[in-house]
C-alpha cells in the first residue's frame, strides 16, 4: 500500500470514529414513552409538542457543551410535565362534568318522579272529594226525601248536619251561578242570583229547617238561571228570537250535546233520580210520588223539586211526561173494572176512575216543572204499556244516547 493510499483509509476510519462519537443516548425516550405522556400528547397537543421540541434541541446540543444538553432536557421535562398536567385536567374537568350531568339527569328524574307523585295525590284527593261531594249530595238531595222519623241520628248531630247541609248547598249555587255566568248569562240576572246567595249566607250560620230551606231555593235560583244561560245560548247559536226567563227556548225543538246529556244524567243521579239514557231521550223514573190520590207524599213532594230542578237546568225539548192509558197491558194495582183490550194478568187501571187518576197524578207533575222552565215543552203522553201505577216516567227528549 502506497503513502497516498494509506492516507485514504486512516481518514475515513477517523470520520467513521466521530460519527459513532456523535449517536448518543436519549435520557428522555423512556419518559416519554410512559402512558400519561402518550395521554397528554391527545389532550394538551400544543405543550407536548414543545416538549417534543425542546428534547430534540437537547439531542442536537453539542457534545462538548453539556450545560447545554441538561438546559435542553431540562425544559423538555418540564414542558412534559405541564402537558401531563393540562391532560390530567382536562380529565377531570370532564369527569366533573360527566358527573354533573348524572346529578342533573337525576335531578330532573326525582323532579317528574315529584311532580307524577304530586298528580297522583291531587287525583286521589280529587277522587276523594268527589266522594265525599256525592255522599254529601246524596244526604242532602236523597235523604232530604225520608220522613223524619226516618232520619239517623239526634237533635244535635241533626243541627249539625243541617248546617253541613247549607253550607254544601251554597257552594253547589255558587258553582251553578258561575257556569251560568260562563256561558252568558245577563249580568242583571246574576246580580239577582248572586244577591239571593249571599243573603242565605249570611243566615248561614244559624242552622235549621228554615235555613236550609232558603240554601235549596238558593239552589233552584241557580238551576235556573243555568237553563236560561243554556238557553241563551243556544238561541244565539241558531239566531232565534230568544230566550224567555225560565229557559224558555224559540224557534222549536233544540237537540242538546252528549256532554249535555252527560251533564243531565250526571244531575239527575246527583239527585237521586233513576235515569236510563235511551235513543229517545233521557228517561228519569221518578217514585214513588203518590199515595191514593194526585196529591204527592212528602218524599214525593222532595223529589219533584229535584225533577224541577234538572228540567229548569236543561233547557233543550220537551219534556214528555208518560202516564197509564186505557189500552196498556200493565198489572196495575187500581180497583177499575179494566175496559182495555190487553190480556194482562193484573187487575187493570183502565177504569174510569184509574184514568182519571192516573191523567191528574201526570197532571201534577207537569203543573211542578211548568212553574220552572217553558210550559210549552212540557207535554202529557199516554204510554202502552203502563208504566207502574205509583211511579211516573218522564223522558228529555232532545237529550238522547249516542249511536
């Protein structure tokens, strides 16, 4: 090997010899290699990278200037570790916020599961009110009707009831009043009723038979004022002439709603009255009414005023009032000699005298609901076969069952 060449070969060995010099190791590789590192190169992206920076700077100081490398290193840690820090809260500012939202969620369940247990209460104690306004309604109306030796309970208790009675009979008035008023009644009438209430209530407190005696006619004043609002109303609807006092409807035969008719049962129940909803109308058996003669008893005296007052409150029709012909098969309980042609088994009511008794007794009930709502509406109709002797049916015939 010449000189030249042996010059060759020393320098490349020399060149080779530094670069294997310049390779040094990375102190940082492992901690950057940890989890939470990898962790905060997701979450805080713009510090790691610096860290990643400043660790290149380090790898890259030169090798005679380690002051330099350690400074480099130095600030890649650091960096490193605000970049784990940034990650870490942004964890657990999500966490919190995950949490906050499982606390609202269930805030916001335990506020519909409140707000359904408050429904459910406000029902069952609707529910219960109901109740109680129906056993109220039907010792007021219903039992209104027994005779006093029939009544429960002694003076006293007696007394107190009654003033239980007045009270619940102005609040039923006051309610009636304000349907009447919300379907238009004149502001002069509901004066006038208004006025009527308030003088009974201010008698209220003193309980007995005439107290409660003024609370029912109270009652009735509404009743009708609540036919005449409905009759108003629909002589408006149907641009009829008008509407008298005592709910008298122009212009013919009106038909009422089925919510009407709901109402009309719903009263006449309410009243102690037996009610069957027919395709002909709202049929109400009303009795016993009657003893031996057309004069009503005094129960039956009680439920006229209850048959008045649904006929004064519902104001649509005629109202039909069925009493035994001469031609009907019934087994009657009259002692007439029978000239009708059915082949019933009892003793028959055709006579001359069950006919005319019969006729007075529809007569009497006809005279009571004409003196509360038009006249016109209400009709006499001989029936075949009988209805029973001591009761009597009447039908409201606009106010018939649904298909």
């Amino acid at each position: 090997m010449n000189a030249r060449s042996a010059g060759a070969v020393l320098g490349v060995m020399l060149a080779t010899a530094c670069a294997t010099q310049s390779v040094r190791p990375d102190a940082l590789a492992d901690r950057f290699a940890r989890a939470d590192a990898r962790n905060a190169r997701e979450l805080a992206p713009d510090l790691h990278a610096r860290a990643e920076r400043a660790r290149a700077d380090a790898q890259r100081a030169p090798a005679g200037d380690p002051a330099a490398r350690g400074d480099r290193e130095l600030q890649a840690m650091l960096l490193l570790e605000a970049a784990i820090a940034e990650a870490e809260r942004i964890e657990g500012d999500r966490a919190a916020a995950a949490a906050e939202a499982r606390v609202t969620a269930a805030r916001h369940a335990r506020a519909r599961l409140e707000t359904d247990r408050r429904a459910i209460e406000r029902q069952i104690q609707g529910e219960h009110s109901a109740r109680a306004e129906r056993t109220r309604a039907a010792r007021v109306f219903v039992t209104a009707a027994q005779p006093v030796g029939q009544t429960v309970g002694g003076r006293a208790e007696r007394a107190a009831e009654q003033q239980e009675d007045v009270e619940f009979l102005l609040r039923r008035a006051q309610l009636t009043l304000a349907a009447a008023l919300a379907l238009g009644l004149p502001e002069a009438r509901a004066v006038e009723v208004t006025t009527r209430i308030a003088a009974v209530g201010r008698r209220a407190g003193k309980a007995g038979a005439r107290a409660l005696d003024a609370a029912r006619d109270a009652l009735r004043a509404a009743d009708r004022a609540l036919g005449e609002a409905r009759a108003l109303r629909v002589a408006g609807a149907s641009g009829s002439a008008g509407a008298g006092a005592g709910g008298r409807v122009s212009g013919g035969e009106s038909s009422a709603s089925a919510q009407e008719t709901a109402a009309l049962v719903e009263m006449a129940v309410e009243r102690g009255l037996d009610v069957r909803s027919t395709p002909r109308g709202a049929v109400l058996e009303v009795g016993p009414l009657f003893a031996s003669s057309a004069q009503p008893t005094a129960v039956g005296r009680t439920r006229l005023e209850q048959l008045a007052a649904v006929a004064a409150a519902h104001p649509h029709g005629d109202i039909l009032i069925e009493y035994v012909d001469g031609t009907g098969t019934g087994t009657g309980t009259g002692t007439g000699t029978g000239t009708g042609t059915g082949t019933g088994t009892g003793t028959g009511t055709g006579g001359g005298g069950g006919l005319r008794q019969a006729r007075a007794r529809a007569e009497r009930v006809r005279r009571e609901l004409a003196g509360v709502t038009d006249s016109a509406r209400v009709r006499l109709l001989p029936v075949s076969p009988a209805v029973a002797p001591d009761s009597v049916q009447v039908v409201f015939s606009a106010y018939r069952a649904g298909p």
